[in-house]
C-alpha cells in the first residue's frame, strides 16, 4: 500500500489569510486528487491532476501537482469560513492481483476563524 | 439527481450484536466501494464491486465483515458479531469509470453511517 503523508494535519486561520498544505508520497502517481469533507459529510472531490508540473485552479484554490508526480500542494488565496473542513488527497494504488485503487491521506483538518 | 445514499445514518449497538449497514448507489454507476474512516487510520478501502461483483476485498478486516451486492441498486456491509474497535464512520461511494481511467475517475461519496458499538 503506497502512503501519501499530508501536512500539517491541523491549521487554524484567521479569515483572509492564505495558507498551503501538501501531499507527499515517495512513490510516483499517475494521477491525484483533493476532495475535500464537511462534518457528517462524505467527500467531495474538488479536482484531478494528471500531468507532472500541473497547475489547476479553482477560484481561490490552486493545486499543483508535482514535477516527479510524487507530491502535490493545494493553496487556498484568502481564505473564508466556508473553507472549512477536512482537506484529503488521494493517489491510485496497485493492490495487487491486478487491482487498483484509491488511496487516500488522513487529511488536513482546516478552521477558518471569522 | 439523487445522490448516494446510506442507511442508516447512525447505529448505537452493543459488542457481539449484528451490524447491517445499507447503500443505494447513483444509477447507472457501475462500481460501489465501502470505505471506513476513523481518526487513527484515516480512509480506508474496504472492499470493491464491479457490475455487482466484489473485485478486490483485501482491505475487508477480517472474517466478521462480509459485503454483499444483489443487484445494481444496492449493497449492505454486514458485521457479525461487532466490536467496539469497529465503531467508525462507514462510507459508500460509486462512480461510472473504473480508477484506472484516471483523471475521468468520480467517486461520489454518500452521508456515511456513524457506528458506535459499545
């Protein structure tokens, strides 16, 4: 099972603040994904990055994928309350016997204070 | 569009006691995948099917958990007998491609069901 380490696991932020947080892994992904979780929610996937040095954005949130596809970064510009929640990356892994699947970091856990 | 949906959304039961938990993938969604998530492990795969057969179930725990998919509109986790180390946040989801096809990979994930067994 491949591991994707997330950084930092907590962050706490005033509103209007940027911040950064990261999704390392040593082994190569052929793609990644954020999704991002409210309290009693599932996931929502927020985008997917394929192609090494990728940058996409999304309103104020720009997420990157790494030049080897071992790491990603997701910066969000000004940050507000509604930004809040569980901030999760997540690579596809071979599991074996010819099974893929998707493997997921223990996320970053954002409060936006107002 | 109706989402994925579970059932139920919360379950208090005591150790020993049979657990169902029950999923409605979105129609015309031809994978299912049952995921636990707790505060130590984070996300976990559970087990996977495709057009209603399981294709990888390593992630299943052990021998009390068993999933079943009778036909395209629904699925059940079952734990027998439960045990307080399996209380967690039980979530299905389902997309339309297999996760090889990539960057066209959408899991949509349903409420989850918070499980408690004390």
């Amino acid at each position: 099972t491949q591991l994707l380490e997330q950084s930092p696991q907590f962050l706490s932020i005033q509103e209007g603040e940027n911040l950064t947080v990261y999704c390392n892994s040593s082994s190569v992904f052929s793609s990644l994904q954020w999704y991002r979780q409210e309290p009693g929610e599932g996931p929502v996937l927020l985008v997917t990055v394929v192609t090494g040095g990728e940058v996409k954005k999304l309103k104020r949130l720009t997420f990157q994928f790494g030049d080897a596809r071992k790491d990603s970064s997701l910066h969000i510009t000004a940050a507000q309350p509604g930004d809040t929640g569980l901030y999760l990356c997540a690579a596809l892994a071979y599991s074996g016997a010819g099974s893929y699947q998707l493997t997921f970091g223990k996320g970053t856990k954002l409060s936006v204070i107002p | 569009d109706a989402g994925v949906i579970q059932s139920p959304r919360h379950e208090v039961t005591e150790m020993g006691q049979e657990v169902t938990l029950r999923c409605k993938p979105i129609s015309g969604h031809d994978y299912l995948f049952w995921y636990r998530q707790t505060m130590m492990r984070g996300l976990e795969l559970l087990i996977y099917f495709n057009n209603n057969v399981p294709i990888d179930d390593s992630g299943m725990p052990e021998d009390r958990f068993s999933a079943k998919m009778p036909n395209a509109s629904f699925s059940t986790l079952k734990i027998q007998p439960s045990e307080p180390r399996d209380s967690a946040v039980y979530f299905c989801a389902s997309s339309r491609a297999h996760p090889l096809a990539g960057g066209q990979h959408t899991q949509y994930f349903g409420p989850g069901t918070r499980l408690t067994v004390l």
